[in-house]
C-alpha cells in the first residue's frame, strides 16, 4: 500500500515541477539592465560623422528630387526641366508598395482560417463565472455620438438585425 501511494506521491510532484517549469517558460522576465560608460554615449567618432552626412546627403537628394518645378526654381536647382511632376518615381514606387502590401494582406486569397464546430474548445468565461442570460439581447443598443454632423445615432439590436445579415466563422482567437 505504501509502495503506491509512494507511486502517487512521485507522480503528483513530477506533475507540479512539470507545471512549474511549463509556467516559467511563458512568464515576463524582469529585464536586466545594461550598465554602459556615459563617455561613450556621448562620444562621436568619425566614422559616426560620415555616416550621418551621407545619410543626411542622401536624403536631401532623395527628398529635392520629389519637390515640385516651381519649388525647384524657387531655390535655383532646377537644371534643365528634369526635376517635376513627371519625375516622381520615389512617390509612385512608395504608393504601389503600399498597393501590393494591402493586396497581399488582404486579398480575397489569404482569408483567415476558419474551422468546423467538431474543433472548437470550451470558451474561458470572461463574465466573472457568470455566463450572462441571453434575455439582455433585445434591450442592448449601440450608441454612435460624437459624429461630425453633430448628429446621435442610437441602434438598437432589431434594428441593425434588420439591416445586416448574420454570418457565422469560426475562427482561431489570441485569448
């Protein structure tokens, strides 16, 4: 009899260290601070000068290559008309980056996965321990205030039912 609760009592304390270890693993680490001499913050070297004027260099070629003809003018760097409108490749190239990044996020092919009632798991109740009764429903209104018309919409549960279909996707949540 011993011998198994000896069994039992092994078996409890591999679990609690397993938990133990499996807790750790997925708790915040306090961050550890870097001690570094203030000297060599505040020292520049050369190196550090050069590369900033480059940086610096280049993005004022960069950006006086975007501005406009007149501004150009303005401030006597428009050699022979090459600088303008039609010159605004960085713009157009930064735009349809922008363009491709949405497509790719948001296309019609990369829809968020979506899962059968047979996977779902038990939910974790965020309501205190109370599951609230679903008779609140038809007195739950949505408030919109605050709108630049100066207008107050107030809708209530039927009328956005009647408005918009319901629709059911069973997706993977981050809780």
């Amino acid at each position: 009899m011993s011998f198994k609760q000896n069994g039992a009592d092994l078996e409890s304390t591999a679990r609690s260290a397993l938990l133990k270890k499996f807790q750790s693993a997925f708790s915040e680490r306090p961050i550890e601070p870097i001690e570094v001499d203030p000297s060599i913050l505040r020292r520049w070297t050369r190196r550090d000068w050069l590369l900033f004027g480059a940086g610096a260099l280049a993005t004022l070629a960069v950006g006086g290559s975007q501005l406009p003809r007149q501004v150009l003018q303005r401030l006597g760097l428009d050699q022979g008309g090459r600088a303008g409108p039609e010159n605004k490749w960085l713009l157009n190239r930064a735009l349809r980056l922008d363009d491709d990044v949405s497509t790719a996020l948001y296309s019609r092919h990369h829809l968020v996965p979506t899962y059968t009632k047979s996977q779902i798991t038990l939910l974790k109740n965020n309501y205190n321990g109370a599951t609230p009764d679903p008779a609140y429903i038809p007195g739950w209104r949505l408030t919109l205030d605050g709108l630049s018309s100066g207008q107050t919409v107030s809708l209530d549960i039927e009328a956005l039912l009647a408005r918009h279909r319901i629709h059911d996707q069973i997706t993977r949540s981050c809780v």
